[in-house]
C-alpha cells in the first residue's frame, strides 16, 4: 500500500473512532498481540530482519518475535542481519546463548511469506531487506516515521527504552513462558540499550527487566558481559584517544578503519564519561561505508533529530532519538576528497553543538 494512502486510512480510522495504525503503540499488549497474530496466521515461513551490525536490544527482539511467532501462530520463522557482528560482547552474547541467527547472504528472501523488521524502519536504510520486498510486521521503539504506516501491522514508537520491553509485554500478554536463553537475550537487550536502566528509562522497561530477572540466567550474563578482548580492540581504543579533540565540553575522535562498525558506537559511548563533556562524536571507515556514533547530555536536544539533520543529503541512512544517535554515509573519492569530507562533516556536527572556537585541545593534554 503506497505511503499516502497509509496516512489517508490513518486518518480516516481516526475519524471514525478507530485506532489508527500509528497509535498501535498505545492500545494495550494483548490488542496488539491480537493484531500481531491476525497478520500471520496462514503464513507458512517468517524472516525477521534486525537492523544492520546488530546490537543485542536489536537481536533479542527479533529472536524473542521469532518464538512467539512460532509457539502463537505456528509460523516456522527465522532471523537474518546484515552487516557483521563484531563487538567481543555482542560475539558472546550469540555464542554463549546460541541464538538462532543468520547472515542474510545465506537466506533466500523468496522462501518466506511473512517479512519483519525489527528495531529498524523500512524507510531508515539500516537494514538488509532488499526494496523489492515490503515488511509485513515492524516493530521498533524508535520514533515513528510515516513510510511504516504502509505495512499491514506497524507498532512503532511508545514509551519503551528499548524494542526488547516490547517483546516481553506481547510475550506476557500471550502468557508465554520464554526459553531461559530467550529470557537471558530479552534482559540483556534491555540492559544494554538503557545502560543499566541509567538511561532513557520507562516504567515499561522497569517492569520488563524485574520479570525477566528472575527467569535469565546470571551465569550466562557474566560470560556475555566479560568476555575475552582481542588485541585490535585495545589498539582501537588507544588510537581513540590519542586522536580525541576537545572542544569546550565537546570531544571528537577519529577512529580511521575500525574492524567494526558497532566499535564506533561503543568509543563515542565511552568518551561521555569524561567530566563535564555535555556531547561525544566518533567517527570511522568500514568497507568504503563512514560510520558515525552520537552521545548527548543535554536533554534540549534530540541525537536522533541532529544526526539527521546534519546528514540530510549525504546519502546512506541515519537515525536514533533522544540521547544517542548514528549515521552511515557512503565514503568515496580519494585520500584527500575522503579527509575533505569528513572535517566538513565534523564541522557541521560543531556548529550543531554550539561550538564557536574550532581550535581544540588533544584529550590526552588536558588535566
């Protein structure tokens, strides 16, 4: 169904007393789960795509929708990403708790007749559902955007710091018992995503990690949670810091190649704890693909919303909300146009922060 015509059935639902498809995030779990199993029963096989290098929020819901897809529907279904997997927690975190997920290079999108995406939007271009195929199911704690109203079932948005709560309340609302891996999957996902329940934490997120920390198991989560480090990631991190600038309570580093993206994500993270740094920005290359990562304490702006706005017109996709936020942009061109392009990308996200003075001080220079 063409977007506009989405947004028209949107609004004529309203008019008529209706829930519209962008309010599905605030009818209760069991109307929704209602919704959910409408769309799927008759299916035969689902596919439920993660967004790109996916982090453990993204995985355990899509792992958890896979199982009540199976165990309330009876839909075979399998989850697929793309991209790699390359943070040592995140390697763990599939290993130790063998959670059924596969590179879509090794999937054939022809064999499913149900179609998900999860913790990702169709529109976002941070997924791997090629755009002849339209999802049928998306579900996403992210901020609505209008091009997910064209699916047949769009729970986007809503009170949630991570997409992994609102699995546990469908898995709650169908009085399904999760799997001890698939419980373990769920808290952790929550547990990552809001930091510890430190940050852009909701009730909801509240309620669904004391449900689930009874039913995971915490011996399994220390082995996720402290795993062996190779060496590259302490060559990263101490190349992260001897190129960190400091602009007022700003800092910036370039990370050069990283050996994968979602590290770019974890250093920008990291460098907040610095004293009195209000934004973090880390920025690096993966296979011709330029990664950004975007931390913010001030709470009048938007990461989500800013990352955006310094990105429209660069190609690739970008998104996020409230706190955090990243981009991945297409990078092309020689040495030179490549180094051009990031300092005019990183000049944008100063005057974003308010940066006036553009001269810097080396991280490692300051007290």
């Amino acid at each position: 169904m063409p977007v506009m015509e989405s947004i028209r059935s949107r609004d004529r639902a309203r008019a008529e007393g209706e829930p519209p498809p962008a309010l599905l995030a605030h009818l209760p779990a069991t109307a929704k789960l209602e919704r959910l199993l409408e769309v799927a029963r008759g299916r035969k096989r689902a596919l439920i795509i993660t967004h790109d290098n996916p982090d453990p929020d993204s995985m355990a819901a899509a792992v958890a929708l896979a199982y009540l897809l199976e165990r309330k529907a009876g839909v075979e279904a399998q989850v697929g990403y793309g991209g790699i997997i390359g943070r040592a927690e995140n390697i763990a975190f599939v290993k130790v708790l063998r959670l059924p997920v596969y590179p879509v290079s090794q999937l054939v999108f022809d064999e499913y007749d149900l179609l998900g995406l999860v913790d990702t939007q169709p529109c976002v271009g941070n997924h791997s559902l090629p755009p002849r195929y339209t999802a049928d199911i998306v579900i996403d704690h992210h901020p609505l955007r209008d091009e997910s109203l064209a699916a047949p079932f769009a729970d986007v948005g809503g009170d949630f710091g991570a997409t992994s709560t609102m699995l546990v309340e469908y898995l709650r609302a169908a009085r399904l018992e999760p799997s001890v891996e698939v419980a373990t999957a769920l808290f952790y996902g929550i547990k990552a995503d809001t930091r510890d329940l430190g940050r852009q934490t909701t009730p909801s997120d509240i309620d669904s990690y004391l449900w689930l920390f009874p039913r995971c198991d915490k011996g399994l989560l220390g082995l996720i949670e402290h795993p062996e480090l190779p060496a590259r990631y302490f060559r990263m991190y101490h190349r992260a810091y001897e190129r960190a600038k400091v602009y007022g309570s700003a800092v910036v580093t370039d990370l050069g190649d990283v050996y994968s993206p979602d590290m770019v994500a974890e250093v920008a993270e990291r460098l907040m704890f610095i004293e009195d740094m209000k934004w973090s920005l880390a920025y690096g290359s993966y296979r011709n693909q330029l990664y950004f990562s975007l931390r913010v304490k001030d709470r009048r702006m938007n990461a989500g919303r800013l990352i955006r706005e310094v990105c429209e017109g660069e190609g690739g996709s970008s998104g996020g909300h409230g706190s955090m936020a990243g981009a991945r942009l297409p990078l092309s061109g020689t040495r030179a146009q490549r180094a051009a392009h990031k300092r005019a990308m990183v000049k944008a996200f100063l005057e974003r922060f308010g940066v006036e003075d553009e001269t810097p001080k080396p991280l490692l220079e300051i007290d």
